[in-house]
C-alpha cells in the first residue's frame, strides 16, 4: 500500500472540509469564508480525490457526512488541534529563546547576596545567549502593577500587592539592623535611649522612616521612642538622611557593608534584626515561559 503523506494543501482542504462540516454545507461555509461556492467546492473535490473517499453528499436533499466522511471528521479535528498547540508551542518558544526579558527589582536587591541575582542572570544568559535580559530598578508601591500590566516579566519584592492576576513565591530573607552616624548629634542619645535602659524616657530619636512600610517595621516603629525625622522614597536617600547626621534608621545589613560601615554603627537592640521575607512575582499566565521557568528554579 502507498503511504500517505499530507501536504501543504491537504491541510488547506481539510480547513475547508471542518468549515463545511461546522457550516452545515457550502453555501454557508462560502458565506462565513467570505469565499466563492465553486472554490469551496472545488478544495472539498480535491480532498475527496486525494483520499480516494466519498465524505459528503450535498444536493436536493441537503448536506451530509458518510461513514468515511464522520471517521475524517474527527481525525481532522484531532491533527488541526495538533497543529494548533504545536504552532502555540513554537511560539512561546521563540519568545523565550529570543527577544526581551526585564527582570524587575526594588533598589539595591542585586547586591544583596542572599538574593543571588547576579548569579540568576548569568545562567540565564548561558541558557538564553540570543535573549536581550533587562535589568530595572523600581519603588516596592509600583512593581507589582508593572508585572500585572506586562511591562516587567519577572520581579522581586518586600511588599506583595496580592494581585490575583499574580503569581507570588516566597524568596530569601533580608535583615535590618538599627543604625545611626558616630557623626550624628543624636548619637549618644540615641545610645542611651534605645540601646539603654530607655523605658520611660520622655525623649524621643530622630528617625529616618522608608516610604514603604512592611508590618515589621511599623511593628518596631511603634516599640521605641523614635520621631519621623525625614522620609526617604529609596534606600540611597535613606542612607544619605543617616549619614547626614539627620538620624537612625532601619537598614540591610549588607548595605551599610558597602556604603557607610565606618562611619554608620549599629544601634543594639532586643527587637533587631528585623526580617523581611523578599517574594519572587510574575503573571499566571506567563508560568509557563522557560526563562520564568528557569529563573525559578535558578532561585529555588
């Protein structure tokens, strides 16, 4: 026997058999096709030709599948729904393997090494060197609507918004200590009220607050004597207000490392570190995506 093997236009006249089929006859199938009655009727010919099988009869009486023409019915059906998914599969593929990817971060997430960001993208190049990977820098009150609103396709955060559109894993954790400038004018007042025996001292410390506010910092906020000296939307602005003599603030620990251990000392406390547990987000629908995927599992 002589094996069959589609081709280009079998997959064309197939289309314009399920039209017909779904149509209930060439008339209708034209109608909805926007084409003429007598190509419709000359793919549907074709086919019948090519498979050496009757599988309609039209006329007077009106349109009908026969026994051959429901057993290609349902195997057309099954090989377009295959075609469909792999054409997807392909899709999706070319756009993980190529193109642009944006990493989205709040500040001063890629230096910190327990987020192990650097290493994430290096991997990521080696397994996707044709891909542009962007790296940007954005405010905790506005990442999570970048990722719902597809303009970043992967993010790390300190303050899930929740978004049901959202995907959220936890990440690592981060540690703040209380810190102020030896420079400071607060400095020995803030030694003995706060890392004394302060209960019950009417003075209260200088402190620089962050425009995001997680439950454990306000919880901490609200344990010690201290008085919002200043606001900062970034950590630098932070760190600038404590080097400036301006007060105390929460900072990560591995920050003051890099910009400011000599001059920047740790106020002690019972209630410190503080931890804030960092989350990884992306679209639900984008879960799939093999550079989503292997970001995972690069973090994991």
């Amino acid at each position: 026997m002589i094996r069959f093997a589609l081709s280009s236009f079998d997959i064309k006249h197939l289309r314009t058999f399920l039209a017909v089929v779904e149509h209930g006859g060439v008339s209708s199938a034209a109608y909805r096709l926007n084409a003429s009655i007598s190509s419709i009727s000359r793919d549907l010919s074709a086919l019948e030709d090519r498979l050496g099988l009757q599988l309609c009869r039209r006329g007077r009486s009106g349109f009908a599948l026969t026994p051959h023409g429901e057993e290609v019915h349902r195997a057309a059906n099954e090989l377009l729904s295959n075609i469909h998914s792999f054409e997807l599969t392909v899709q999706s593929t070319r756009q993980s393997l190529a193109g642009t990817f944006t990493l989205g971060v709040i500040d001063n997430v890629v230096t910190n090494p327990n987020a192990g960001v650097i290493a994430a993208l290096a991997e990521m190049h080696r397994l996707f060197p044709g891909m542009l990977i962007n790296v940007s820098v954005h405010t905790v009150s506005v990442i999570d609507v970048l990722v719902r609103d597809n303009k970043v396709d992967f993010a790390i955060t300190s303050q899930p918004e929740g978004f049901e559109q959202l995907q959220y894993h936890p990440a690592f954790i981060e540690e703040h200590r209380l810190y102020i400038s030896r420079l400071s004018p607060y400095y020995e007042q803030a030694m003995h009220v706060i890392a004394g025996p302060w209960l019950g001292s009417d003075t209260d410390i200088p402190y620089i607050s962050r425009d995001f506010r997680t439950d454990e910092f306000q919880a901490f906020e609200r344990k010690y004597p201290l008085q919002i000296a200043a606001r900062g939307s970034t950590l630098e602005s932070v760190v600038a207000s404590v080097l400036a003599g301006v007060g105390c603030a929460l900072l990560p620990s591995h920050f003051v490392k890099q910009v400011g251990e000599g001059n920047l000392v740790e106020i002690e406390t019972p209630d410190t570190p503080v931890q804030i547990q960092f989350h990884f987000v992306y679209r639900r629908d984008n879960a799939d995506r093999r550079a989503v995927r292997a970001l995972l599992d690069r973090f994991s």
